[in-house]
C-alpha cells in the first residue's frame, strides 16, 4: 500500500491480486519520486479499479469545471486511450436546476472519456430532484426505438429532450455506448421513469422504462410513493453492445429487487446487468450491495450500478438553501459498485461525487457458468419459469 499526504482527491486501486490497494493523494502530492512510485504501482496491478474522487467543492463555477482529477502520469491534461472492455460509473451531485445538472453529466462523461472508458453508466434521475411532486416539470418528451433521430442534430437549442439529446451527443463524439441513468418522461401525459441506452452511433439501443415502483412505507424509516406520479413501464430491456461486453439488461432501482425481472434479461443471453438506481440512508446500508451480489451470483455476470452523489439535507438554519426548492429533499445512499459473477465487489465508491472506472474481464462470465452451471441443472418437473414479454 502506498500512502500519499490527503486533501481532496481520492484514487483506489484495486487488483485480483492484491484484493485491494488505497492510495490517498493531493494532488499538489504528485511530485518527483511520490509520482513515479505511484505511477510504478498502477504499471505492476493488471485489471485496475480506479475511483477518481470529485473535490468536496463540487458545485463549483464554470470557469473551474472541471477540476483534474488524478492522472497516471506526470502530464495533468493526459487523455488515456478508449480501452475496449472499460466501464465508467459515474456518480455526481444532482441540484433542482436542471441546466446544471446537463452541465455536470457533460462534465463527468467527459472526464470518463478522457480516462479511456467504452461504456459509462449515469446515476437515476439525475436531471432534477428526485421527487415525485417534481418528476412532470423535468419530464421529457423522448424518442422510441427505430424513430429517425437525424432532425435532433440540427435542433439542439430547442430540443424536447435536452437531456437524451445530451447523451446522444456524447455518446457520438466519444464513440462510446452510454447507459443513460434515468429521466423523468412525458408521454401522452403519462410520466415514467426512464433510461435511454445509446450506441457509438447515435442509435437508440434501449428504452427501460422502470417496471416496478418504488411505493414502500418502512416504519421509522421512509415512506416514497412514486405511482403516485409515474407509471410503471411493461418491457424486458437488452442491447447488444457487441464484443466484448455482449448482450447487457438494463433496470432501474427498485427493479433490482426482483429477481424474476433479472433472470428474463439473463434469459435472453445477458453478460451484464445495470441498475442505475438512488436507493436511500434506510435502504441503502442495508440492502443495496447485497441486492447487487444476489443478482450477480443469480445470473452469473457482471452487475454495474450507479447512483447520485450524496447531497445532505440543508440544516433549519441554512435559509438560503432550505427555501430554495418547492421539493422535498431526498438523500442518496450513493456508493455506486462493480460487481463480479462470482458475486465479489469489485470496485465502488463511497457517497461523495467521484468516477468509478474498471476493466471487466468478461471471460469471468463463461468461467463461472461453466463451473457451476445451473443454468443447465434447472428441474423442469418441479418448477418453471416463464417470460412473457418474449
């Protein structure tokens, strides 16, 4: 382990190898020999983790967007080369303006580019609070699949969907397959939950809309209603990213919890599973990672999530931002996570705004359904289990 003097950026390593590897930095830290040894560390692990953590400042003026993150060389402007099987979480501040919000996904897409990811996942509702109250002001009316999107390019400043027209762009510009988080939906006045996956090209690979509500009343706890605003979506969601990620199901949140859902996308030939999700400080610590390592080990892949950064609750005191929203606060778990077939944790963060980035090995997938494999020792006779969206 190699620690460095600590301020305001966080860099993990993690390495089959090693199980796990903390380096703590400043950047003002990454001088001469400190630099080359940690450089040397980075060179030695093979199939890295890296969070790159945001400074804890992270509403910060334009002019200072974005702050650099710790890079691998002494170059602070490096742009790594795109890595094939490279997935980029991110996991940033969400605010009630929804115009910042766009500007800080551009932000963090951008810095994962930067770090050589082919495939980034964005957080749930990330383009306004998340509130039930508020999901139909920042609603946005989406396209479907197979609908002809060439007319968005030239319509940008008064597009309906500023949003997906965002990811659009992006996902364009840096040749890469973005999982969009989620947004609120307007269509024919009924609001759902979505998530948009893009293709290198431009294309619409998946529309989800979440299929199961998130209406719980936990004693002490929490109590969220979303049906009282959304309605609940009625597909199975996969694209094929091709090789080497392959077929990749897609949910939301509270869909995790379902494993019926889960096991439909592992059906139809799912490597991976993604859940953006915003899961909450009762739900979170004690269900969220366990949900993540269920789903993994049940389907033997890969299970991504990413989650909105923490942003706490303003005190009593603080008027200026307690009076600033119409909308109840809600506080996110955060701690977005890579999770192995085998059901390990790879790699995550913690609540703070940061960029998870690993290199998944999708060989792990076909090791351990071949190792055990009960997709072939299910007993017909005493159960079965039926898709009917198929």
């Amino acid at each position: 382990t190699l620690q460095l003097s600590t301020e305001d950026t966080e860099l993990m390593l993690l390495s089959p190898a090693t199980k796990l590897t903390a380096v703590l930095c400043s950047a003002s830290a990454l001088a001469g020999p400190r630099r080359q040894a940690l450089a040397f560390a980075l060179q030695k692990s093979s199939n890295n983790a890296l969070l790159y953590r945001r400074p804890a400042a992270h509403l910060l003026s334009r002019s200072q967007q974005p702050r650099n993150i710790l890079h691998m060389s002494t170059s602070s402007s490096l742009i790594q080369e795109q890595v094939p099987n490279r997935v980029a979480l991110l996991q940033f501040p969400v605010s009630h303006s929804k115009e910042t919000n766009i500007q800080t996904a551009t932000d963090y897409i951008n810095e994962a580019a930067s770090k050589g990811a082919k495939l980034i996942v964005l957080p749930e509702i990330w383009n306004g609070p998340y509130a039930t109250a508020a999901f139909p002001e920042y609603a946005e009316i989406l396209p479907n699949i197979g609908d002809d999107l060439s007319a968005m390019d030239d319509d940008f400043n008064n597009s309906s969907c500023p949003s997906f027209d965002l990811l659009r762009r992006k996902a364009m510009e840096h040749n890469m397959y973005i999982v969009g988080g989620s947004i609120a939906e307007n269509d024919d006045d009924k609001i759902y939950n979505t998530c948009m996956c893009i293709g290198p090209d431009g294309e619409l690979l998946a529309k989800h809309r979440k299929v199961h509500l998130f209406d719980i009343d936990v004693p002490g706890g929490i109590r969220f209603k979303e049906s009282d605003t959304l309605t609940g979506g009625s597909t199975v969601s996969v694209f094929d990213a091709g090789e080497p990620f392959g077929k990749i199901g897609v949910g939301i949140c509270y869909d995790i919890r379902f494993p019926e859902l889960a096991m439909c996308m592992i059906q139809r030939g799912c490597r991976m599973l993604i859940y953006p999700g915003a899961f909450n400080l009762t739900t979170g610590p004690a269900h969220w990672e366990l949900l993540q390592r269920g789903r993994a080990v049940d389907g033997q892949c890969f299970v991504l999530t990413a989650s909105p950064a923490r942003v706490e609750a303003p005190s009593a005191d603080d008027k200026e931002n307690s009076n600033s929203s119409k909308y109840p606060h809600y506080t996110a778990w955060g701690h977005s996570t890579v999770v192995s077939p085998w059901g390990d944790v790879l790699a995550k963060c913690d609540e703070k705004p940061g960029i998870v980035v690993y290199d998944l090995d999708m060989g792990k997938v076909e090791e351990m359904r071949q190792g055990i494999p009960t997709s072939n020792q299910k007993r017909g006779d005493l159960y079965t289990f039926e898709d009917r969206t198929a």
